[in-house]
C-alpha cells in the first residue's frame, strides 16, 4: 500500500514526488510514457539532442536571490541554484507590423521601449504592473475575471494591449480569446518582470536532478505504466488499475493527467466533466547550417503577430494559423563562451487538433511538410530568412502531444477552467501541472509542491 | 539534547531548509521571518523537518511559538531533553 500514488512523470508529478519521499512517505510515480518529463521532454535523433517543448525557463532569477517562484521551489525542493543551471536570454520581443518591443530578464527596458513607442501609456504601464504585483495568486477570489476587461482600464491604447497579450497567452493561457486574470498576472510576471533563462542542456539536465533525487530519497518511477483507471469505492480513491491490469493500492492518488483525463479514469460520466481545452500548437524545429546569429538574427524569443488584432483561438478556417507565432533560437541565451553543437530555430503556430486528425496517414505526412515550409515563411517576415540553410527538420503536431501526453486535444495548457486548491469531488485524489493553474517549468514544479504540502502531507 | 544542541539542530534545519541564507549572525530573540526569507511554506517545513528527524509532533495551535530561535528552543527544550542528536 503507497502512502500516495503519482499518475505521470512530468514536472510537477516529480516535484510532488520529491516532496512526499522527502518526508518518508511511501511514493510511486506512474508513467506511461517510455520516458520521463510529460509535456516537457527531451528526445534525441538523427544524433541530435532536441527539447520537446522548452523555449525558456520562465521566472528567471539570478543566484543569490531568495524571493519568488523560483528561489521559492529551489527552497522547497532542496536543490541549490547552480543545479539548474540557467543561463539568460539574450534578449526578446513582441513584433507586430511597424512596431517592435523589446525586453529582457531587467523590466526597465520594457518600460524604456513602450515610453518610447506609446508615450502616453508610460503611466498607465505602472498602473498594471502595481496592480498585478498586488494579486495574490493564492487568493482564487478574483482568479477568473476577464483580462481584456481589466486590461483595458490600465492600458488605454488598443494595440499596445495587444502586444501586451501576446506573449502572455502565448505562453500559457488555456482559455480561447480572453484570458483568466489571475493567469494573466503569473504570466505577465513570470515573462517580464522575472524573465527567461535556459540550462546549456536543455530540459533534461532538470529532468535527471529531479529523477535522481527522487530516487535517492526512496521514491519509485515506473516507466511503461499507464493508468487505465482510478479505482473508487464510496467516493475515495483506493488505488489504480494499469493498463496492463496490475493493480495497485493508495491511500491518496495525485493525478497531473490533466482534469478531465482524470476524471474520466475515475469513471465520471462525460456531460459532469469540465470542458477540455482547445489550444494546441505545432512546432517546427529547423536545424540550421550556421548559427542564427550568423544570419543576423541575435534575439531569444520574438512574438510575432501580422495585424494590429492579436487572435488567441482555435484556428477557425485552416489546420493552422500563420498570422502569429513565436520564434525561439535555443542559442540566443548568454552561454559565456559555451555553445551548441547546431543552429536552432523553433516555429510555433496555433493549430487544430481536430483537423489534424482526420488526415490519412500520408496526408498527414504531407501537411507537415507543407507546414513547416508556411511556418518558416512566415517567421522570415519577422526575422532573417533562414531558408535556405536548414540542414534538419522536426516538428510536433498537436497529434504528436496527444500520443506522447494524453492531453485531450493535445491542449498544451491544459483545461480553461483551473483548479487552484487541487481538490476534485474525490476526497483522496488530488490534481497537479497544467490544470491545477501553473503553466511552464517553474510553474509546473511549483504546482507539485503546493499539492503536496496542501493535501499530502499530513498527519496520516 | 542541551538548549545549546537543540539550537545547532534548528540551525542545521534551518540551512537545509534555506541554504542560501547566512545563518551566522541569526539573533536568537528577533523572529525568523525578520532575519531569513522564509515563506509559510518553509516555515512548515521547520515543523515537518522536526516530525522526521525526532518524531516530534507540534499542534498547529503552538506554531507561533516557532517564531524566533530563543521561544523555539524555550518550547523544543522539555521534549527534546531525553533525546540525542541524529544529525
């Protein structure tokens, strides 16, 4: 009998899992995967070593510092600074046609940029930044009003919200066209008022530090065990069945299988089930001959978006939306010296799970090739063309995420409406990553650890 | 444990707790949250730490007398007196 039950290796499941072996309680993760990370993986091919989703670590912080999310996690997790090894961006923007912002890991050269392009939104930039400074992301009250509404009362001109919003859906807002406001502030601070970092070696360097302490302190991660169901008896979880039949017992089941994944395997009919979400992406990775900065292109990350109206929504006429999009080269941080063995550009577009589906095996085929060719020309409006210089290709499709993640729709971020407290109408089992609220690495570790301390480690 | 030895433990737990903190010039009647940057979520673990390594268990009610080093060591000193180190 485990003291807890963990369905999935990602981010959050082994910060949970870390917690709870820390504190000797008897702990299992289960993954159904070959291999550890979720929606944040690593794979190598062709001899090349890729991230599965990482563009930055968000929440950037320099050593030494003991405030924020991710002093706070390091904290909680026992790990020191130097074991993530983040390196900062270089720096990045928001790209909309004639106008560009520009922004790093230190606030002031956002301000700078929009003082200099929307004089008179100077002002009203403080007033957002003092009011989302303020949130409290524990306090779920006010989680859910509308961005757009709120947004509009601070930052008067249209288009610089806009370009405000951008970033901060793009990288993680599960909600189609407005966003939750309380996810608004986590972002909005985790981008710029914190910033963006990466270890050398990608994901993976973070993913084997998590593993191999989890490990240490006792812990046990099962590869190749999928979770078919959630064994429930009078209303508490008693344990799991694996897809293979095997079963076992719990006294608490932490799930980060996404809501209403988990919910399903629990046995809740569909129409009591939250609504799915319906963001998903395809990402193409171009290896390139030369380094970007070879071309000219020395930036991080750019949003880019084609017309003055920033549309965060299912792609409602193609497979995919090439009319915004982020542009992300993994060499663009300050590495000191050190460099990576290839030139990287990551493209990501919105895209259509459902629509990506109904291809026949060799239609499909073909659509990546055909979208990878529309990705790369759009993102050559933005930055130089790097055309004519890949040497590689990879791309992941929203059907891909679903195969790897078992994320209905292959929605990245998960299900629009958040469970903040981890609770489900299952007094045992409880709900980490994505849909507990947390977005991106430092969110998805955060969210393992506050489940954890909230409901797992009692007295029991 | 002495109150000496029961204060070097809190220490230890403090610096596994917060290993970048400088611990040295901790002032034993200020509060914690004064001097070290510990949120509610580590001063927990101060609780949990002290449930792992000696079994103690401290009632919610008596958290606040966990605030500084001198009332915790004050609390810690009848329940610790028979025990012996571990780290």
């Amino acid at each position: 009998m485990y003291d807890t039950i963990i369905i999935g290796a990602g981010l959050s499941g082994l910060a949970a899992g870390i917690r709870l072996a820390h504190y000797d309680k008897r702990v299992c993760i289960l993954e159904r995967h070959t291999t550890i990370g979720g929606l944040n993986s690593f794979y190598r091919q062709r001899g090349r070593d890729f991230d599965v989703g990482l563009h930055a670590v968000t929440n950037y912080a320099p050593q030494g510092s003991r405030r924020g999310p991710l002093a706070r996690l390091l904290r909680q997790l026992r790990f020191r600074w130097e074991d993530f090894a983040l390196v900062p961006q270089a720096g990045s923007s928001v790209a909309f046609p004639g106008v560009t912002l520009r922004f790093n890991n230190d606030f002031r050269l956002f301000e700078a940029e929009v003082a200099a392009q929307f004089p008179d939104q100077k002002d009203n930039l403080r007033k957002l930044v003092a009011q989302l400074i303020d949130y409290d992301d524990l306090d779920g009250s006010l989680f859910q009003r509308s961005t757009r509404a709120l947004l509009a009362e601070s930052i008067t001109d249209p288009l610089l919200r806009e370009m405000i919003l951008c970033p901060v859906m793009w990288y993680g807002n599960a909600r189609e066209r407005d966003m939750d406001f309380g996810q608004f502030c986590i972002m909005f601070r985790s981008i710029f008022l914190e910033g963006f970092a990466r270890p050398l070696a990608g994901v993976r360097l973070i993913l084997r530090n998590l593993v191999r302490r989890f490990r240490s302190l006792g812990g046990e991660l099962r590869l190749r065990s999928g979770v078919r169901r959630i064994q429930i008896e009078d209303g508490r979880a008693v344990g799991v069945e694996l897809d293979n039949g095997e079963q076992l017992e719990a006294r608490h089941v932490l799930s980060s299988a996404g809501i209403v994944e988990t919910m399903r395997m629990s046995g809740e009919r569909k129409e009591l089930s939250p609504e799915p979400g319906q963001m998903s992406f395809i990402e193409s990775i171009a290896v390139l001959d030369r380094l970007p900065r070879e071309l000219g292109h020395h930036q991080t990350i750019v949003f880019f978006n084609d017309s003055e109206t920033f549309h965060w929504e299912r792609p409602q006429d193609e497979i995919c939306d090439a009319r915004s999009g982020v542009i992300c080269s993994p060499n663009n941080f300050l590495y000191d010296g050190d460099v990576l063995p290839d030139g990287i550009l990551r493209v990501t577009l919105m895209a259509d799970y459902d629509r990506w589906c109904q291809l026949s095996a060799d239609e499909y085929r073909l659509a990546k090739l055909h979208w990878f060719e529309r990705t790369l020309a759009s993102a050559a409006r933005f930055v130089p063309d790097c055309r004519q210089h890949v040497i590689d290709m990879d791309m992941f499709t929203p059907r891909t995420i679903q195969r790897y993640t078992w994320h209905d729709n292959g929605a990245v971020y998960g299900a629009p409406e958040k469970r903040l407290d981890g609770r489900t109408k299952f007094a045992n089992l409880f709900i980490c990553g994505t849909d507990q609220g947390y977005v991106g690495i430092v969110g998805s570790l955060l969210s393992g650890i506050l489940v954890a301390n909230r409901h797992l480690l009692g007295d029991s | 444990m002495t109150p000496v030895e029961i204060r070097e433990e809190i220490l230890d737990i403090l610096s596994d707790i917060a290993p970048d903190e400088d611990l040295s010039a901790l002032q034993d009647d200020v509060a914690f949250r004064d001097q070290v940057e510990l949120d509610s979520m580590d001063f927990l673990d101060i609780v949990m730490e002290l449930r792992k390594r000696y079994r103690i268990q401290v009632p919610e009610a008596d958290y606040p007398q966990l605030a500084s080093m001198r009332s915790t060591v004050t609390y810690l000193e009848p329940i610790m007196k028979d025990m012996q180190r571990v780290s």
